[in-house]
C-alpha cells in the first residue's frame, strides 16, 4: 500500500566547531529515504546553533519500504575549497509510527552520532507518515515486544506458535569491491546494513504471524552473527499471541493528556489530519511477589491471585488458551512442529509440572556451508537439527512443551558454536480460573524415575508428601506464582575457563567440540556446590554465556539461587582428603570444612530460611576428621587433591554483596515481598574488565570476577536496603590472549516502611533517598556527562531505561512496541579500553532515550544490550566496538509522585 513520509528539519544545537579560523561550522542537512531524491536545507552559516525551519520534504513509499527502508538525516559541515566534511546521521526507524493505536508522527531532539567521534550535538525535526494499513496484506499491525510478559494494557486470548526467522547478507567490511575505503564510509555502511536487516526480519516474521492468525510476538529476540568473510545474519525467535487491548477504565482528573510529548512550539504547529491521539489506558503492571504464607498445600486460582503476577488476563468466561503442535513420528520442518515457547511468566496452572533444563550445542564450521545462494537455508537446517535435538530431551523428560527457549551463537574465525536452551515442561492447554491447583505441583517430576536414562535419587515432596521431586531444580523461567519458598533469593554466578592449543579447521572444532560437554559438567559441579554452601536447592533464570577465542573458552552460568519448599534441604557441603595423591594435609581440609560449616549458618540466617524446613532439627554435629568416610547419600563430598580445588572452595565462600542488599538475576528477589518501596532512582550501572588470559586459570577468573562484583556493589554502599537486580554478563575476546568481561546491572534504593509511618513522612524520606541516590549511583556516568553537558544529549534524563518488565508503582499507560539501535564505534587513540566503552554506552544510551521521547514515552522496558562486540585494530591505540541495545518503549505516570515532566 502507499504511503508518504513527511519530514521537516528545524534546528540544531551545539554542532562541533568545523572552521578552525571562525572557529564555527556552516552547516546544512540532507534527507534521504530508500533510493529516493535526496531533500537539502539550506546552508546556516557561522553558528553553532543552526536554525533552518525548511518546508515539509515528501517522499512517497509503499508498503515494504516503510517497514524495512529508515529515514537518514546527514548534517554536513559547506567547505567552498575541499569537499564538505560530515557530522554525523541520525537514523528513524518508521515502524513505531505504523503501528495501530500509536502516534503517526514524531518530533523531538535527536543526537548526531558519528561513528568516529560519537555524538556531535543535536538536531530537532518533525516526521509524519500517512499510511493506509491493511492488517490482511501487511505487518504493520503485528506488534513486537521484548518482555517475557505481555504488558499489562492487553490481556492474553491465545498463544499460538513458537516463530522464527533469518536473513543474511555480505558483511560491507569485507566486501569492498576496490578494497579502498575510509573507515567512516565502512562504518555507516555497516551500521546502516544491520539496521536493514533487523526491519526486514521484523516484517518477514510479522507475515507469519498474520498467517497463524495472531497479532503480537511476545519474548521477541534479535541476535546478529557476525560470521567475516562469509557474510552478516540477523536472526530471531519469538511466541506468536493473539492479545486484546484491556477496556479502558474512566480517566482521573489527574491523569495526563493524550500526547505525552512535548509539542514542538508555535512556529512548527502540527497538521491536524496527521495526529492520532493515544489512548489511555491506566492499568497497573504489578510486581510478581511470592509470601511465606503462600507454603500451603492447595491454593484456590481465583482472578484476584492472578492481579499479582505481572501479566493481565480476561476473566473466568475468556480463559487463555495454548495451541499445542501435535508431534508427529517424522519430524517435519516446520517451525510448528516444535512446541517452544520464549515466553517466561505465566499465571498459576499453566505449568503442571517442570521436567528440568534441556539444551543441545553444536559446533559448525563456516567455510563447510555451501554457496551463498542456499546459505540462509543451510542455517536454518543448523538450527534445525538443535531443535529437534532439544525436541528428543524434551520428550525424554515426559514433557510437552518448552518454555523460557532462547538460542545464541558464539563465532571465532570460522568457528561457530550454536546453542539452543529452554525449561521443558508439562502445559495445560486450557486452565480454568475456577480450577483448585496444587502450588506445589509443578515442582514434581513428570518422567518415570525407573525409565529414565540418567541415574536421579526422587524425594517425597516436603510440602503436600504426595509427589516425587529431585535434589536440585535449573530453571531457564523465573519462579512461578505461588511456588512455595523458604527465605529469600540471591544471585548466583560461575564459570569454568580453560585453554586450548591455536588451531584451525576441523582440529579446532574438534577440540572444543571435546572440551564442551567438560565445562558443563564443571559449570554445573559449581552451581551445585556454590547451592549447598548457600543453603538452597534451585537455580531460576539461569543465564549461560560461551565465549570461545583463538586459544581459550569461557562459559559462565549465573542466575538466581531460592530455597524451593517442596525440594529436599540442602545439606552442608562436606570435603574430605583421602587420596595418595593429595598434596593438602587434614588440618587444612579441617579448617576447610569448618569456613564451609560457618559460611553455611551465614547464609542461612542471611537469607531468612527456616531451620525447620532447612534442616530437621538442630544442626548435625559433624565430624571433620579425614578418616571419617560415613556421610549421608544426599550429601555431597568434594575431595580436595590440589591447592586449586581448595581456591574454588574458597572462593565459593566468600560473599559478593553486602547483607542488606538484594540480588537477582531478574527483576524480582524471590521470597522478598512488597514490604519495601522501591524508589524511582534506579540506573544502570556497569563494570568492565580486562583480562590477560595467558596462565589464567578457572580460580583466578573467580576471584576477578568477584572483585569487579564486588565494586560493583561498592557504588551502593551508603545505603541501608538496596537492590541489585538484572545482573548480566557479556563476553568477548577480542585478541588471543585478552579477554574482556562487561558485567551490568540495575540498582534501586529501597526504604522500608513501618504501617505506622505516615504518607507525607514517607513521601518526604523518598525524595531525600532520591537526591542522595542518584549522585552515587551516576558517578560512572560523569565522564560522559562532562563531554556531553555543553550538547544537552543526556536533556532526556526522565526516559528511564530498566531492564526490568515493569516499575513496581508505576501505571503503564502506553506501549509503543520495541525499539532497537544497532551503533559502530571506532577510534585510533584508545587509551583505555573500558572507559572507551562505558562513555559509547552511555551514548548509546542518549540516542534510545531520544527516540523514545520522541514518542511521546518516559520508560524502556526490557533494556538489553543485545550485542557487544569488540575488535582490536592492526595499530595500537585502534579499537572498534558493536553495539546493539533494545526494549519496549512505553509511558507510565507514577503513584504518588511528581510526573516526570514537572522534574
């Protein structure tokens, strides 16, 4: 269908000086979109601060070019002599504009990123599309979203099928014709490229979803694999839905406007036939919380315990419905054939029971693909064969779906490791509201114990003794609602790291082919040590992260440690040392066994676990002795050959964080309850690391990865409850004997609040805690904010970006959809690498809250860097780095607070 594009460029503020004599630039700026003529202002001579309110540019596009084609704003820099010298781009992407129920117009300030010098001031501008939808034939209707949940202004109606979709092209780095370019022209090509690719992929999807008679992807995810010479893919995953917009309540006094931006001022009025009124949805997105009150033996699933999950439903008449593929004998190629759900929260009785973790790896190499045009069918068969793989574990646990599935990919040289990773599980396609469910049961084992293929000692459960559950429980989801838990949450992390000879071809893949199923089985020996030492017997969210270089592999497991009610105590972790060839003497492994004994009565008292349910009656009186060999059959045994088995152990029992902060790898802390009032202050904080990986070993790793966690924390020390959640890792090794670890998070000031204390008492601490807050926690950002003050690029301070799916408190209003920003970096004079990064972050972070002010939003939900890719350069001082952040741009109003206007 047609359509046109109107653009209108009005002003720029704070431009680089570009004329060393007048020391000011004469600026101008093209407007290009698809092949179409390029529009050009005039020339605003002498001034830094531009002003050109140029006439409304017209482009005419149809239906495929305004989803995949974005809108390119170059400022250039008049030279009468030399050929005129760029600025920077700015990229739009139309498709937020496209969308049902969203504006079909944008304006705000945008900054100008250059890929060499990174923001250079700002430029103001109007964009509005007429566009004529037609849901039948087009995507544009179909909406994507990041979080694992559906926002809480829709209700689910019905789950449809797991989605996915990837398109490759040339890499334009390696694909110069004449092999001489300038690094800028590479850059943007690149830059330009990968954002292409992902509006394509989105529109390419969106036509499935339309074809399984859905309307939104929820879980939505984009991966890019860079594979060099071979060429760029964009792949993505998601679930198709069937969601409906809730009915909209009667609006308060109080409650804002239809359009939440700024309008542009009287000199850029708005034509009236382009607005499109949002409309008003105030419906709360609670936080997920689960009570010690909840360990009881059957819960009635009433619409009022489903308010608490997070995700918003119809009521009893309109249950929400799973369709479930049927698996046929011969397995077909279709994607819905594989019952695989990236969806992650779901309300009580969806989830009967949990088999435990699936996943399958493999290693390809990308010089064995065949030609260039069959490669993107040779990939899917690749990822093809992991999904059958994960199919075959799947069914093996007696499940009948998998939920929490993601894949990624891992590429060295012409090495490519895949991996495909879920939750398998038993789903009730259509659960009745009215239904009584035990909370206990998704806990329980859904396999036959006797048939299984792997050797697994079943428990009674501990909370309704009926049902069979094991030892330990590795979950990909978070904890569903109304699990029964014991004490609080706290994060969890491990790795395993090992070296490797320099290899290439087939030897290479061999080796870390043989190396990989030693790191799992590692990785999983810490987890299971670190969960004893702690006092708790499952992992959630678990996260893994691979990362395989020229001459060394790393793979790290993190996620949130609980104490599940229905699993067997965990005992403590016991050491012995009875082999010839130990080098340790039984006084040390004495004093070994007894930290292990201490840290253990730490973490119980630390984490609120009930003795009652962590251990059955007072403490076992344990005997150190080495010559003691009688332990009980659920009690693991470390035996302790070399000094490095001893630094693991130690390393495992020192504490990360401090003991009134609360950790997690999602959003949430299990067991932790709506007693605090989460304060509005909560930002982004990040911490890299570099690492020299000659003669590293898994301990010493350890130990600088605590280290830099425990900085990490150092930025919240002041106050008395915090939280420190969405911990995540990203990895890369950009030379043969350097690794670099980036380690991000979200930290949010808590006060706890007394029943007896009063509003405006509570009110007037908040904002105390708000003003000290934030100057500690943005102090990684000043180094930013000095380059950037005179510029105004961080004016969007009030769009706030979380990686959580919601702000406890907070009313969505809103949802505009995701957003992604695919940015390129580089520089001949880096000095230090890791503030390098932290200041490219951080403008990247100013280029999204742009756009979603632009909008008219205040939050990004789901704030992920997506990809974060370093390259060192052939001269010392070179480095180039990738990077692609995304979320769902949406607006709230608070509760009880100024809105983020006023501010």
């Amino acid at each position: 269908m047609p359509g046109i594009v109107k653009v209108r460029i009005l002003e720029g503020r704070d431009l680089p000086i570009m004329d060393r004599a007048s020391e000011l630039t004469d600026a101008y700026v093209d407007v290009k979109f698809h092949e179409r003529t390029i529009f050009r202002t005039q020339v605003c001579s002498k001034t830094l601060c531009p002003k050109w309110n140029s006439d409304w540019f017209t482009f005419e596009v149809d239906d495929e070019q305004i989803q995949e084609d974005l809108l390119q704003i170059k400022v250039f820099d008049k030279d009468t002599v030399t050929a005129n010298d760029p600025i920077g781009k700015v990229h739009v992407s139309l498709v937020p504009l496209t969308s049902p129920g969203n504006p079909n117009y944008l304006t705000g300030w945008f900054p100008i990123f250059d890929t060499l010098h990174g923001i250079r001031g700002e430029i103001k501008i109007i964009v509005k599309v007429k566009y004529i939808s037609d849901t039948k034939q087009s995507s544009c209707g179909v909406k994507f979203f990041y979080s694992k949940t559906v926002p809480s202004i829709y209700h689910l109606v019905e789950v449809k099928s797991f989605v996915e979709e990837l398109v490759i092209e040339d890499d334009p780095e390696y694909k110069w014709i004449d092999k001489i370019r300038t690094t800028r022209a590479s850059n943007e090509a690149r830059q330009l490229l990968f954002l292409r690719l992902a509006s394509s992929l989105q529109r390419k999807i969106g036509s499935k979803v339309l074809d399984l008679g859905g309307n939104a992807v929820i879980g939505y995810r984009q991966c890019l694999d860079l594979e060099g010479s071979f060429g760029v893919v964009v792949r993505a995953i998601g679930t198709c839905v069937t969601i409906k917009e809730n009915r909209m309540p009667p609006c308060s006094p109080t409650t804002p406007g239809p359009d939440y931006r700024a309008y542009p001022a009287d000199s850029y009025p708005i034509t009236p036939e382009y607005d499109s009124p949002h409309k008003v949805l105030p419906l709360l997105l609670k936080q997920s919380s689960v009570s010690k009150s909840s360990v009881t033996k059957k819960h009635s699933c009433t619409s009022d315990s489903l308010s608490d999950t997070g995700m918003s439903f119809p009521d009893a008449t309109s249950p929400v419905q799973f369709n479930l593929p049927i698996i046929q004998p011969k397995m077909a190629s279709n994607y819905a054939d594989f019952p695989f759900y990236t969806m992650g929260s779901f309300p009580p009785g969806f989830v009967t029971n949990i088999g435990g973790l699936v996943s399958s790896r493999s290693v390809r190499l990308l010089d064995k693909l065949e030609t260039m045009s069959e490669e993107s069918d040779t990939r899917d068969k690749l990822w093809l064969e992991l999904r059958k793989e994960v199919r075959t574990h799947m069914k093996t646990l007696g499940c009948t779906a998998v939920i929490g599935y993601s894949e990624q990919s891992t590429i060295c040289d012409k090495l490519c490791v895949l991996s495909a990773i879920g939750t398998a599980v038993i789903l009730n396609p259509s659960p009745s509201l009215a239904d009584e469910f035990i909370a206990c049961k998704p806990c329980h084992i859904p396999y036959n114990v006797q048939s299984s293929p792997f050797n697994i000692t079943p428990h009674n459960c501990s909370v309704c003794g009926s049902g069979k559950v094991p030892d330990i429980l590795l979950t990909t989801i978070d904890i569903l609602p109304n699990t029964p838990v014991n004490g609080n949450g706290c994060f969890i992390q491990v790795q395993a790291f090992r070296t490797k000879k320099k290899q290439t071809g087939e030897n290479s893949a061999r080796d870390i082919g043989q190396q990989l199923p030693f790191l799992e089985y590692e990785i999983h020996q810490q987890l299971s040590h670190k969960l004893k030492i702690k006092g708790m017997n499952a992992v959630v969210g678990i996260r893994y992260e691979l990362c395989v270089g020229e001459t060394a592999i790393l793979y790290i497991a993190s996620g949130t440690a609980v104490y599940l009610s229905a699993l067997p105590p965990a005992s403590p972790l016991r050491v012995r040392c009875d082999t010839a060839e130990s080098t340790q003497s039984p006084d040390q492994v004495d004093k070994l066994q007894e930290a292990i004994q201490a840290a253990y009565e730490k973490n119980v008292t630390c984490y609120n676990i009930s003795r009652s349910e962590s251990i059955s009656g007072p403490a076992p009186d344990l005997n150190l002795s080495v010559t003691n060999k009688i332990f009980n059959q659920d009690v693991i045994v470390v035996d302790i050959e070399d000094p490095k088995d001893e630094k693991k152990i130690e390393n495992s029992l020192k504490s990360l964080f401090l003991d009134h902060m609360f950790t997690s790898s999602s959003s949430t802390v299990p067991g932790v309850n709506g007693d605090m009032i989460p304060c509005e202050a909560a930002h982004i904080m990040t911490q890299i690391c570099r690492i020299d990986t000659p003669g590293l070993e898994t301990a010493d790793l350890d130990k600088i990865i605590n280290k830099n966690m425990q900085l990490l924390c150092f930025k919240l020390r002041k106050y008395k409850s915090c939280f420190l959640s969405n911990i995540r890792f990203n990895v890369h090794m950009p030379d043969d004997d350097e690794l670099v670890i980036l380690i991000s998070a979200i930290g949010t000031i808590s006060l706890p609040v007394s029943p007896v204390v009063r509003a405006v008492d509570t009110k007037r601490r908040f904002h105390r805690f708000l003003s000290s807050a934030s100057n500690e926690i943005r102090f990684c950002e000043e180094e930013l904010n000095s380059s950037l003050e005179s510029s105004g690029s961080l004016n969007n301070t009030a769009v706030q970006l979380t990686p959580a799916d919601h702000i406890p408190g907070a009313t969505v209003q809103h949802c505009f959809g995701h957003l992604s920003v695919f940015l390129i970096r580089e520089s001949a004079d880096v000095r230090d690498l890791s503030s390098f990064t932290k200041n490219f972050i951080m403008e990247a972070q100013a280029i999204m809250r742009a756009h979603v002010a632009s909008l008219g939003g205040n939050v990004l939900f789901e704030f992920r860097i997506s990809e974060l890719v370093l390259i060192d350069g052939p001269q010392k001082f070179q480095a180039q780095i990738l990077l692609s952040i995304s979320g769902d741009a949406a607006h709230v109003i608070y509760e009880n607070r100024p809105s983020s206007s006023s501010g």
